[in-house]
C-alpha cells in the first residue's frame, strides 16, 4: 500500500467509504461536488488544517441500548485513508487470537478457535477450566493520552525501520492526533427519542466520561484503536503469563487451563497490569469453570463437543426475518400502530341508504353479521290473500 498522501489515495478511501451509503443524504451531498472535496481533504490534511465535522448521535436498542456516533461523510474519508495505512504497520505485531474488527477474522471463527482450544486441552486432560473476563465501561475509559503514547512510538519505530518516511510518520501522527483530541459528544446532532435516551445508563455516554477519556463507538478509527490499546494486553498475557490458549474479541477475553490455581494467578496479575498499564478495570472478579459447562462467549454456548446459539440470538433474528417478511409482503412493519379492538367500526347505528337491515362488509371475523335480532321482513307484512280484489278492480262499500 502507498503510505503516501496523495489524490489517488484519497479518492480510494473515499470509494471503500462509499460502499452500501450511496444512497444515503450526507453521501450524496458529498457526491454533488465530489472532486473539490476530495481535493480539500487533501490539501487540508497536508496542510494541517482538517478538523472534524459535527457527529451524529443516536441510540441502538440491540443487542442492548448503546449510543452510537455516526461520523461525517467527510470524516469517514479520512478514517479509510488512516486506518489500513496504520493497519499495515500494526498487523505484523498483532497476536494471532485476537477476532475483532480484523480482516478474515470475526464472531465465527473466534467461537470456533475457543472450541478448538477446548478440544486440544481436553485430549490431553480430564479437567480443563476457562475463565472469562469483561473490561468495565471499556470505550469510555480509554485513556487517550495513554492511546497517543502508543501509536506515536509505533510510528516512530517504523520510520527507523524503513517502513514510512519522516513526512508519512508525520502526516498519520498529526492526524491521530488531531481524531483523538476532538471531542465527538460535545456538538454531536441528537437523532433519537428521549426514551432511548432513558435506556442508555448515565456513566455510558461518551458525554459523561472522565476528562482526556472516552472513544466515539461508531466509528472505523475508535474499532481499530481499541485493538492498538488492548494489544498491550495481549502481549502481557503472552510473554509475561505464557498463557498458549488466550483469545480476545474487543473487550471480551477468555484464558483456558488446566489448574485452577493458575487462572486465579492470571487474572490477579491481569488486573494489577490493567490498573497500572492502561488504567481500565474488569467488569467483576470470574471464577474459573469447566469446559463442560460451556462458555456464554459471542453468542454461543460453546463446549468441547458441540455448541449452541443462545436464545437472544435466536429471539432476535426471528425479529429480523419477521420484519423483513412484512417489508416485502408491503405489511405495516411493527412499528405502525396496527388497528386493534379498541378501534371504532361502523355499526348497526349508521344509517344506510337502502335499508336498515345491516348487511355484512367485510370478510373477517370482527364485523357484525346479520343475527336473529336484526328485523327482517316477516309475517307483520301485509302480504295478497284471496280477499284482495285483482288490480284494475274497485273494492264493495
């Protein structure tokens, strides 16, 4: 990859960055004038006057309420161009186990790569343990002055390496510099209710987080920095611990072992290195457990032999099909309000033209039908007997 800042670079992120969003306001109108914008992303880079543009924040409700920050098209431009760049020099020192926000990695494989671990293990043991770990409120307590350190000597081992010049290293160290300082949350456009609002807990929003703390979720530079802060994790529990059967997805990680013992051993140290190193802390203090029992990691219960989806993940794509079903049939989708019995129809009080007998309108079952109490013509009808002259006759005084 040309790790120079030129044009064609730009306009290569800008075609990654388009992908499934042509279609949306803010890419069109980036669209409309394409080439200046382009060219000021440019130039605005080189001469190091690009600022970030007002976000856009919004809640999602699955698979739990979380705000969300959508940053500008213009932004996410920049964000294509840095990314892979920072990606090349990253990727050769990152471990093998870790499944997120990488490149032929993913949920699957990391859940498969966890089952293989226990099957390893459990050919060679009886017992086999795993203990699972959670960081604590992990994107809003990413220290970004601690985050600035680590990429700023990365890029420097680099360029003494060979692998970037002296105005590349510049170039990608003013740029981190200058997505890290801007605080997303301060003029962010609130796009939801405030009963979505309600849902996301005071001490997850980017809004309330401890000064020089917090990465916008949302966007591709804050996936990709999260793997460069918990990197430093993973080569503490790799070098340091010796631990051969650890993997990681963002926040979530799991060490398997044979000793009980020794996971407890793990995971004091890991949480004097987390406090000390990065100052981030684990959700709770895990117990070691059995592989048999399974291990609630990615949506699955994984255990040596077989593994199961759990029954949120089950619940929720049933939604989604069930929602994707009235999308095509052209159905009100669930968030219409659907006609209930608590809404008025027409009844035998409304008067008809033609008759006040009431006749059925509809098929369904909810309509009123024509029963015993509706008054048809009957007997109480004078009908012709054999009294009544034939017409044309006059009627006897």
């Amino acid at each position: 990859m040309d790790m120079e800042l030129t044009f064609q670079g730009v306009y290569q992120a800008y075609t990654a960055c388009r992908k499934r969003k042509r279609a949306t306001a803010n890419a069109q109108r980036y669209d409309m004038n394409l080439l200046e914008h382009l060219v000021d992303t440019e130039q605005a880079i080189r001469q190091r006057r690009y600022c970030p543009a007002t976000s856009i924040c919004f809640v999602a409700q699955q698979p739990k309420a979380r705000e969300i920050y959508a940053a500008d098209f213009s932004d996410r431009v920049v964000h294509h161009w840095l990314v892979p760049r920072l990606e090349v020099l990253y990727e050769p020192m990152f471990i093998h186990d870790v499944y997120s926000n990488r490149k032929d990695k993913g949920t699957h494989k990391a859940v498969k790569r966890l089952q293989g671990f226990m099957r390893s293990l459990c050919s060679q043991r009886n017992d086999v343990f795993f203990l699972q770990l959670d960081i604590k409120n992990f994107f809003n307590s990413i220290n970004r002055e601690i985050l600035y350190g680590l990429l700023k000597k990365r890029l420097a081992k680099s360029q003494r390496n060979g692998k970037i010049t002296v105005e590349q290293q510049n170039v990608m160290q003013w740029l981190c510099w200058r997505i890290l300082t801007h605080n997303s949350a301060s003029k962010a456009i609130n796009k939801s209710h405030a009963w979505q609002w309600a849902n996301v807990p005071p001490h997850k929003r980017l809004e309330n987080a401890a000064p020089k703390c917090g990465l916008p979720i949302g966007n591709l530079t804050s996936q990709f920095f999260a793997n460069v802060y918990l990197n430093e994790l993973d080569q503490f529990v790799k070098h340091d611990l010796k631990c051969r059967y650890y993997l990681r997805y963002v926040d979530d990680f799991i060490l398997l072992s044979d000793d009980k013992a020794e996971l407890l051993q793990w995971q004091g140290r890991i949480v004097n290195f987390l406090t000390q190193c990065l100052q981030l802390h684990l959700k709770t203090l895990a117990r070691p457990q059995s592989v048999y029992q399974g291990a609630d990691f990615l949506g699955y219960i994984t255990r040596p032999d077989y593994r199961l989806v759990r029954r949120r993940v089950i619940n929720h794509c049933r939604h989604k099909l069930h929602l994707f079903e009235e999308k095509t049939n052209g159905r009100p989708t669930s968030n219409v309000q659907r006609p209930t019995s608590n809404v008025q129809r027409p009844t035998s009080n409304v008067q008809r033209p033609t008759s006040n007998v009431q006749r059925p309108t509809s098929k369904t079952s909810n309509v009123q039908r024509p029963t015993s109490n509706v008054q048809r013509p009957t007997s109480n009808v004078q009908r012709p007997t054999s009294n009544v002259q034939p017409a044309g006759l006059l009627y006897e005084n």
